[in-house]
C-alpha cells in the first residue's frame, strides 16, 4: 500500500516533468521570439525568390508588387504566423496533449502523408533496426564481457579491454562510421556506403527485409564500436563493486559456490543500476542517433527531428517533443516498478 | 633518258619529306572545322524513335561519395555540383571527365543605412562604399580561393553573360582593380570628412568611440575565406571588423529579416545563383540594383529602412517595362543603371564560379548548355554508354520532404524537376549555347505591331468566359500587340505515352484549366497563391484560334525587339499531360476538396498537397477517372469550341480506361509525351526510374538534339605593324567560331586609367577582322608607355564572349598575342547550375568530406594515441600510489 502511495507520487511528479518540458518548449520557441525570427525568415526568403520567378512574366512593377504582397500573406497564414506565439504554441501542445500530433506543414512520409503519426510510424521501425538493435547489441556484450572482466580484475585481460573499452568510449561515431564506409565499403566492397534499402529496391518481402539488414549493418557496427567500451566498463565497475560488500564476503564465507554468489549476490545486487542503463537506454534509443543516421542517410527518428528543427516545421518539434518525454517518464516509472522488484531493500 | 642518280642526303631529305606529306595529308583529313567536329563526333547509338539509351536509373549519392561511386562504376553522371577542392583534383584524373558551367555568382552586400545620432555607419558613405571596389582583390580569390574555378566580375554580368559584351567598355573605363592603397586615400578622405579620427592605434573612431563593422560570412562554402580576405583589408585600413561566421539560417534572418538600421549587419558574402540564360537581360539588373525591385537593403519591407535612388528606379523600371523603341535605346538604358550601380556600389561584385559536374569517361551525347549545364534537358535525351542500354543518375536526392509531381500546381523541389524535364516535351525551348528561344516540338511564326502599333483581332478568335463557363469570341474592336502561330504538328496524331493520340482536345483543355482556374472566383478562392501569381500575365493574352487541325493563334499584348522572345512569352499550354489526367486534377481539387494544386492551399483546408508520384494521389486522380468513366462525363463546356466540340464521349471513354489501366501497370498518374516514362518511384530506396517510350509516333530520334559543347570563341594571331605616335594603326585579328562573328576593341590607358578609343573592328574576311586605331589617336600616345588593346570577340550564335588582352608599346610591331583572357578552356563553360542559394552544400547529408578522409584518419588516430596514452599514464600512476 505503501509502495503503491510512493509509486503514484513518483508518477505524478514524472507527469509534472512532462508538462514542465511542454512549457520550456513554449517558452524556447514562442517566448524568445526564435520560432517566430525564424519562420519570418523563411517567409522573407521564399517571398524573394518568387519575387524573381515573378518577374519572369509579370512586367508591371505595381502588379508585380501587389501579387508578392499577396503570397507573402499567403505564406504568413501557411506558416501560421498571422497568430501569435501565445496562441498558436499553447494550442499545438495542447493538441498532442490529448494525443492529436496533427500535421506536418512542410515534412511528409514516403509515401507523402503530413500526418505526424504516420510520418512517426514510418521512421520508427528505420530507428527501431538501427539503434535499439545497436543498444542491444551492445548491451549484451557489454554485460558478458564486464561480468568476466570484473571476476578477472588485474589481470591482463581486465587491462586490455579496460583500454579497449576507453577506446571505444571516446570515439566519436561520425568518424567511426565514415572509416567504416571507407574501408568496408569503398576499399573492400562489401557493405552499402548508405541508405536503408538497395535502388532499385528487391520487390520479394524476404530479400527486401535481407536488403534491409545488409545496409543496418555498418551502421549498427557503429554504435556498437563507439557504445560496447562504455557498457562493459560501465558493468564491470558495477559488478566490481558489488563484488567488494561484506555481504558477498560473507557468502563466501559461508562457503557457497561461486556461482551461487556471482548470481544471487553480486549479480542481483548490481542489476539495479544495469538495468538503469538499460531501460533508459532503450528508451533513448527511439529517439534515434542523429549524427549516426546522417551518415549513414538512415530515415530515423534522429533525423526527422533534426529536420523538423531545421525545416522550423513546428507541429512536428513540438509532436516529437511530447512523444520522447513521455518514452522517458514512462522508463522512469517502470524502473521505478522493478526496482521494488529486484532489490528487496527498496521498501517504502 | 639519263637517271638521276640521288646522294644519301638527297634520299635522306626526300624521306622525310615524302613523310612529312603523308602525314600532313592523313591529318588534313581529320582537321575538320571545329563546330562541324562536334556533330561528327557523336554518333547515335540507333535510329530508333525516342532517346539514345533505355533506361536511366536516379540514384541518390552524396556530394562527396560522388566522385569515388563513379570510379567505382556505381553511377555515370553526376547532376550536382562538387565542391571546388574536390573538382580541383579530378580535373587531371582520365577515370572521370569534369563538365563545367559558370553557376554561381558571390557579391558583398554593403548596409547603407545612416547610424544612429552619436555613431557612423562608415558605409552609409557613398564615396566608402565605392573604395570597397578596389578593396577586394578579385584576381587572387579567382585564382587562389577558387583555383582558377572562378571568374572576377566588377558588375552584375560577368563574362559569361551575352550583356558584358553591352557593357565592355563601360566595365573597362571604371578600370575596378584591386588598389588597396587607392581605397585608403579614398576613405581615409570621406571618414576624415564625415568626422572620424584614427586613435593612438590607427583603429576608426567616431566620438571617441571605436567604429565597428559587423561582418556576416557564410562559412558553408569558399565565402569564408572571401570574408576572412575582405576582412582582413579592412583591418588594415583600420577598422574593426567583428567577423560572424555563420550558416543559412541564422544569416538571412540576420540580413534579410531585419532592419537595416539596427545594424545587425554592415557586410554580408551573398551567393546568388545564376537562372536561366537570358540574352538580353531585365530582370537580374533590376534585382541586384533595383531599390523599387525590393531586394536592396531595407527589402521594402513596412517599417524597415529603405535604401532609395530614384535615378536606378526609374532606369531600372524602363529596362524591366520594356519602355524603349529598339535595342540601342534599351543597351543606352542599361549601361546608365549599371553606371549607376556601380557607383552606388550597394552590391560588390566578387566573382563568377564555375561549377563542376562528374561524368564516367564513356558517357556520350552531354549537351553541356548554357543555361543548364549537362543538367539541362537536352543531356539525356541524348546520352549513352556504348554497349550499355542503362544510364545510372546520381544527385544528392532523388526525394526530399519538398517532393510533390504536379504539373499544374508546380514541382516542389529542383530534383524532381531534372528528372520531369525527359518525361516530357515542351513546345519551346532554349538555344543551349545562344539562349534565344527555338521550337522544339512546336514551331511558331510572329507578327508584331511594334511597341506602339496594334493588331486587329479577328471576330472569330475567342477567350475564356470564367462567369459564363465557356469560350466566347473576343469581344468586337479588341486589339493586342503581338500574333504568334504555333504549329503543333509534331504533336497532334502523335500519342501520349498510354498509347492515345494527342489531340487539340489536350491544347485547349490546358488552356482552359490556365484560365479558369485564374478568373474563376469559386475556384480563385480555393487555389488563391496560383490565380494571383497568374492573373496579370494571363490578362495580356487578348485571344486564340484554332487554324486548321494543327495550329494556335496567340493574340497577346507584349513586344520585344526580338520577334522569337514574343513567341516565348506567348506560348499558351505546356502540354503536358493528357486532358483526362487534367480534368481528374481540377475535379479532386475544386469538386470532391480532396487535394490541393499548392502548399498553402493544403495546408488551409488541410487536404494532401496533390502528388502524382504518391500512391495515395494518384489513386484518387485514377478513382476520379473511373468515376468520369460510369458517369459518362466529358467535359463539354471546356472542350466546345464556337459550337464544335473537340472530343467525343467514345473518345473520352478510352482515355479513361487507358489512363487507370496506367495506374495499374505503374503505380502513378504520370503520362506525358516526352522520350521517357516514369515506370518506378521509390522515395524510401531514393530511386527513380525511366524506361524509353519507343512509339513508332514519337517524333525525335538520337541525335536530333545533340549540341555537345559550347564551341570557343577563339581570338588568335593578332598582328600588327609598328605603332608610331601620329600615325594610323592597324591589327589584324584572327578569329574562330560558329556564326557571325564580330570583335570590340578598347584601347586602354592604364596609366591615366581612360579608354582613348574604342569601337567594332572591322572584317576582311570571314575569321579575319582589323581594328583600326587613326592617328587623332595614337597622336595622343607616349613613346615607351604601356597599353592594352582589350579585345572581345562574339557570336550571334553563344551568349558570352572571349576576351584577349593584348599590351602594345609605341615604336615597336606586334607580331604575338599575349595575356589571353579567355576564360573557356578546352573541356568547359558555360551554364547554369541547379544549385540554389537555399541549399546549404552539405544537404547531402555526410558530416565531412570523404574528400579529406585522410585528415579524418589522422585525426582520429591523435585521438586514439592520447586517449591510450592517457589511461597508460593514469594506470601508472595509480599504481605508484598503490591504489
């Protein structure tokens, strides 16, 4: 009962961290007067570049004048600054609030819907193959490998994937990615250099979906290259420390097997904060890798916001926005959930 | 008969002549004249009607992968520009062939807004803008920056357009040169007046206070560095320059977005690219220098200041309206404006870029334009690798978020524009070297009344009765200035790509839909941005009539001096797609509300943005028709003409189910008439794909609008006898190229900085032409001075000219040339480029330049070596402490 008094206040306070997050958008887009700069900025761009095309065929000063003057209204409207900020901002947060994401102005599916759900659900899987397999991926390794280096701490091992997983940890993926384009794809031919699917694309579903692989690889071996160091260094400093409580002492002492000690004492114990790791990492993940992606020219969720920020289209950064708070708040309130589940020391 | 008996030398000598003369005779048969030359050089690969290959393959390759995926035969053809750095080392690689086109022009935008009461703005000064001229050293950001990729250019024409030639010797005698102590003396002089003071440090003030410029500096491409040179010459002239590197966006909004007088900005690298070829130029003038035109400081924007001159509004206007009799009146206008321009100096010129296209060794049939480059429509129609029946296309996207097919509303980015361009045919088209408009598959005859004069209209030719919903004959009395006949023989019996005949059904249908969609109110208020756009260009248009079973005659009222630029402005129908695709469009968009033609219409009445490319679309134009099809509908109000209908409902039925079954086959509404079909689309794989349209009715076959290269204009062997002070001189000058040539002259002062004489050499034969300088002139000159005798050759037949610049001394013969100026080299020049000032060079989306790969890795590898030294360190230090 307690727990469950607890676990409501952890989740209103993550509601309030939502609808806190939804505010600063309003305020760094609408109060400072950013959105507003910038999307008049774009008006006054394209207003100038039809004002070229115009002259083309229109020869009358005063006509070519009127006729400008009205598309720049017409661009004011599209871009929906003939509302104000406080108006227009508050209106679109409060639409995905009750889980409308409305419609992109100027960013569109493949196949060429505005709607922000369907442009979602259509960059999600790319995100989905790409990154959370990445994490996974990671994820796994690291945590075998940081289990053995932690019950091998000193030895050779433990020093050589101690500065292998430094390595890892501080290259950055962009420059990992382009090596790998180089070398495996140009010099050795043997992955794409980018793109999420072959030109012409195989019609079969089955070699569709091997097409699909073939092109996640390189960048999968990416973010596992410059994320696996980090995880199994990050485990076995976890584990290690764990390792070193009286308690797993005292089990040892106790004479139990060392597995039986590894698994129920130090394992366990440890989890908590792995999982941490984990569950947010997963979450994180649906937001996409943005440098990755871009190198790759992989469609997912990190470069439709790049893109969405870029393109100024506001339905969509404000859509987004909504939609990778609530993936955090949720991961939060379920670790919250499994550490009661996992650790018997937390009790309320 | 006594023989004659040879010594060795004797055999030895008439050896080598006998081969001497072999050889000249082998290669006389190869010496053909060059333009001749081209034709000859591409052969078609067949004589089958439409394009020279099957298929072509759009692909999309980032600008950096571009060059190694056509080393690796991964693409052929690469439709956009590289980065100079880049273009500079393969211009020596034989694996890849680097087509040119001058694409880009870069100026530096001065604010000359005053300051406010207590500041100058030292740029709100005339005569400190005008020493900005002699600032810039153009000759070392062409040569260095660019490396040699870039041309300099002192106005808004630069050597790559047909209008330096109107202002040859106007651009000569302002002598703009880099002179950076000139500059001093100039601003020092007008600061000095204007009551600024150096201090201790040699830095500006005004008031006691240092006097700042704000200098903006795009850093995506060469204009950083432009900046970073411009900036540093104002440094040393004293001021303080705070440089603000930054990208497109933050840039225009500072710039364009803000009022000049809260000097968000005195200076700014603007890069402009260069729009179709024009021959006799009225828009770029007046957008680079015209206040009125809005894009001067201030960008006539309400509340804003405004940068004002009413000398360049009123020049500018004339030019723009066309409000001269004859082309020296209007050339007199335009050297004014520019005079003008130029001593306002709003804008500084920079320089004219080349842009660089990669190509695989084997490509034939690129048609590199003046206008387009190899990008233009010409290329690949032509284009094919022997022995392949497959062109891959690369550009840096093939889709983009910006993609929409639709013909009537436009086309929503530049990409999907290249690829429209092969699928169908235009009526006219552009001289790829001259720029003057041509038919291509519509020929047409023009009678103008002059600029004053008018022409009665028939009482049977008609026009568009929006309120009544029919055509009407043009009301008695009416009169316009110009006639056009456009004969569409070449199109009507031949079929669109479904296999119907083009019929003037489809020629009136688009000229109906024009103007319905303009004037009719209903219709007007829902697509609001095209009836505005169009209306005062459609309100010239005073009539039409059908003339036989193949022709239009265009009554419109607009003059040009030259009769073929009335032809283009008249032409009424792109044609471009079948009236049944059409109708489908108008009935979704303005009937069912199911779509829109533009962006701010779907976005108003929140409807898709009609595609024809998207599956979702084109299944509501194909259910569209299908409906048409149970409903018998025909469009009879659109399709009557003076009581004659043009189309059957028999006719129409067939149309429909041709059409749908299109849909069927390819999953999208695109037919047109052009030498390729759009047979895949694929926006997620970043693929298109068109296939031959091979009907036997199809009018074009390979070769029949190849151009190759631009020929050069080449001016060689100048040669002259002694130049003595009193007396007559003359030079004779060869010069080579197509059509009919002409050469200006200019001798030159450089000294005094003053043109003594100037004018047209004469000719003497059909390459040889003399330029006669009389002795009222050389009487004028200094024995052991030095001058140039600029010399500018042209051709009815390319809008640019070739300069050569020839140094002549008093006392002494010319018998070489030297200093050739011309900017053409063997492989290149000319056109347009697709890039556009609005995309940033790095849309291709890579980080970095796989160019600069190996500084990536060495990079990477310091980084690599620290971090392990790091730990090394830090482990051998934690184990000193016993930790």
């Amino acid at each position: 009962m307690k727990a469950a008094r607890v676990l409501a206040v952890r989740g209103a306070t993550l509601f309030g961290v939502l609808i806190v997050s939804l505010l600063l958008v309003i305020v760094v887009l609408g109060a400072t007067g950013v959105s507003d700069r910038m999307i008049d900025s774009l008006v006054n761009e394209q207003v100038r570049g039809l004002r070229q095309s115009l002259a083309q065929t229109i020869r009358d000063p005063d006509q070519l004048e009127r006729v400008v003057s009205e598309q720049r209204q017409q661009l004011i409207s599209f871009y929906g600054l003939d509302r104000p900020w406080y108006t227009r901002l508050p209106d679109m947060v409060w639409r995905v609030f009750t889980l409308d994401l409305g419609s992109a102005r100027t960013l569109k599916s493949f196949e060429g819907s505005t709607r922000v759900s369907d442009i979602v659900l259509e960059r999600l899987p790319n995100t989905i193959i790409l990154v959370t397999s990445a994490l996974v991926i990671s994820a796994v390794i690291g945590l075998y490998v940081g289990v053995k280096l932690a019950t091998r701490v000193g030895s050779r091992l433990d020093r050589a994937m101690s500065y292998l997983s430094a390595v890892s940890y501080a290259l950055p993926t962009w420059w990992v990615g382009i090596l790998l384009i180089l070398v495996l794809s140009f010099q050795v031919r043997l992955f794409p250099f980018g793109g999420i699917i072959s030109a012409p694309a195989p019609q079969d579903p089955l070699a569709r979906a091997l097409d699909v692989i073939w092109h996640a690889a390189l960048p999968v071996a990416t973010l596992v290259v410059a994320s696996v160091g980090g995880w199994a260094y990050a485990v076995r400093t976890m584990v290690l420390n764990t390792a070193q409580e009286d308690f797993v002492t005292a089990a040892r002492a106790k004479g139990l097997p060392e597995n039986v000690v590894m698994r129920r004492h130090i394992i366990r114990v440890a989890a908590p904060p792995i999982l941490t790791n984990i569950v947010l990492g997963l979450a994180a993940s649906l937001g996409g890798a943005i440098l990755t992606e871009t190198v790759f020219n992989w469609p997912g969720m990190g470069r439709l916001y790049f893109d969405a920020i870029m393109a100024l289209d506001e339905n969509v950064v404000v859509a987004l926005t909504f939609m990778f708070t609530v993936l955090y708040v949720v991961s939060r309130f379920v670790l919250e959930v499994l550490y009661i589940m996992l650790d018997p020391r937390v009790r309320y | 008969m006594k023989q004659i008996k040879l010594s060795r030398t004797d055999r030895y000598l008439y050896g080598v002549l006998s081969l001497l003369v072999i050889f000249i005779l082998s290669v006389s048969t190869l010496v053909v004249p060059v333009y001749a030359q081209q034709q000859q050089s591409y052969q078609p690969p067949h004589q089958k009607p439409g394009p020279a290959t099957d298929q072509i393959q759009f692909k999309s390759f980032t600008v950096d992968i571009a060059p190694t995926a056509i080393q690796g035969n991964q693409m052929d053809f690469y439709a956009f520009a590289l980065r100079t750095s880049a273009a500079k080392g393969l211009l020596v690689r034989s694996d890849i062939k680097i087509y040119r086109a001058p694409a880009s022009t870069i100026a530096i935008i001065l604010n000359p807004a005053p300051a406010p009461s207590g500041d100058l703005n030292p740029f709100s000064i005339r005569e400190v803008r005008y020493a900005m001229q002699y600032l810039v050293n153009r000759d070392f950001i062409s040569s260095g920056i660019y490396q040699g990729l870039a041309v300099p250019m002192v106005t808004h024409i630069s050597p790559f357009d047909y209008d330096y030639l109107t202002l040859y010797d106007l651009t000569k005698s302002m002598n703009i040169h880099y002179d950076s102590d000139y500059a001093k003396s100039i601003i020092d002089s007008a600061m000095t007046k204007a009551g600024a003071a150096k201090d201790t440090q040699g830095r500006w003030t005004y008031n006691s206070k240092p006097i700042q410029l704000k200098f903006i500096i795009r850093t995506e491409d060469e204009r950083r560095d432009i900046g970073d040179t411009v900036a540093s010459e104002l440094d040393k002239l004293g001021f303080t320059v705070n440089r603000q590197y930054m990208q497109f966006a933050p840039a225009i909004q500072a710039v364009y977005s803000s009022d000049p007088r809260v000097f968000q900005w005195n200076m700014y690298t603007e890069g402009w690219s260069k729009g179709s070829l024009q021959k006799y130029d009225f828009a770029t003038l007046n957008q680079m220098a015209a206040p009125w035109f809005g894009n001067m400081p201030g960008w006539q924007e309400s509340g804003f200041y405004q940068y004002q001159n009413a000398t360049l509004d009123d020049l500018t206007k004339r030019i723009f309206t066309g409000d001269f009799k004859n082309l020296d009146e209007r050339d007199s206008l335009y050297r004014q404006a520019t005079l003008a321009e130029v001593q306002e100096s709003i804008r500084i010129w920079v320089v004219n870029t080349v842009n660089s296209y990669p190509a695989g060794p084997s490509l034939k049939g690129v048609t590199n334009d003046l206008a387009g480059g190899p990008t233009s429509m010409y290329t690949l129609r032509e284009a094919y690798i022997p022995g392949k029946s497959t062109l891959t296309v690369g550009n840096v996207w093939v889709w983009t978020q910006r993609t929409i097919w639709n013909p009537v509303g436009g086309f929503g980015d530049v990409y999907s524009t290249n690829i429209w361009q092969y699928i169908h045919d235009t009526p006219l088209s552009t001289n790829p070297f001259s720029g003057d408009p041509t038919p291509f598959r519509a020929k047409f005859n023009v009678s103008t009344a002059g600029p004053d004069g008018k022409l009665n209209i028939p009482s049977d030719a008609f026009t568009w009765d929006a309120s009544s919903g029919q055509w009407k004959n043009a009301a008695a009395g009416s009169q316009a200035k110009s006639k056009v006949i456009f004969d569409f023989s070449k199109y009507i019996g031949a079929n669109w790509q479904h296999g119907q005949p083009i019929t003037m059904a489809d020629i009136i249908y688009n000229l109906y839909q024009t103007f319905d969609n303009t004037y009719n109110p209903s219709k007007s208020k829902i697509e609001f941005a095209a009836s505005t756009v169009n209306k005062p260009y459609l309100d010239t248009f005073k009539g039409f009539r059908i003339i036989g079973d193949n022709k239009l005659e265009v009554y419109v009222d607009y003059w040009h001096f030259i009769p073929d630029y009335i032809a283009q402005y008249a032409e009424p129908v792109s044609l471009s797609m079948p009236w049944e695709i059409n109708a489908a469009m108008d009935n979704l968009v303005f009937t069912q509300r199911k779509a829109a033609y533009s962006d701010t219409a779907a976005e108003k009445f929140q409807v898709p943005w009609l595609s024809l490319v998207m599956d979702k679309d084109a299944r509501l134009v194909r259910n569209t028709l299908l409906d048409f099809s149970r409903n018998n509908f025909v469009p009879t109000n659109a399709l009557t003409v003076n009581g004659k209908s043009l189309v059957s409902l028999a006719d129409a039925q067939k149309r429909y189910n041709v059409s749908t079954a299109w849909f069927d086959k390819y999953d999208n509404m695109v037919i047109s008439n052009g030498p390729y079909i759009l047979t895949k689309f694929d926006p997620t794989a970043q693929y298109a794909q068109l296939d031959a349209f091979r009907d036997p009715t199809y009018p074009f076959k390979p070769g029949d609008w190849y151009f190759g290269e631009a020929q050069t204009i080449d001016i060689s062997n100048v040669q002259g006898g002694l130049l003595a002070v009193g007396s007559d001189a003359k030079y004779s000058v060869q010069v080579s190229g197509p059509g009919q040539l002409g050469l200006k002259y200019i001798l030159f002062d450089p000294v005094k900085g003053q043109i003594l004489t100037s004018g047209d050499a004469s000719k003497t034969s059909s390459n040889q032409l003399a330029v006669n300088i009389p002795s009222s002139v050389t009487s004028k000159l200094v024995t052991g001075s030095p001058y140039n005798l600029y010399l500018a050759a042209y051709s009815d037949k390319i809008a640019y000219v070739s300069e050569r610049n020839v140094q002549v001394s008093v006392g002494s013969s010319l018998t070489s040339t030297t200093t050739a100026t011309n900017i053409t080299s063997s492989t290149t020049t000319t056109s347009v480029t697709t890039y556009t000032p609005t995309m940033s060079s790095s849309e291709g989306g890579s980080l970095g330049s796989l160019g600069g790969s190996e500084t990536l890795i060495i990079a990477g590898l310091v980084v690599l070596i620290v971090t392990i030294a790091a730990v090394l360190v830090l482990r051998m230090r934690g184990r000193r402490s016993g930790v």
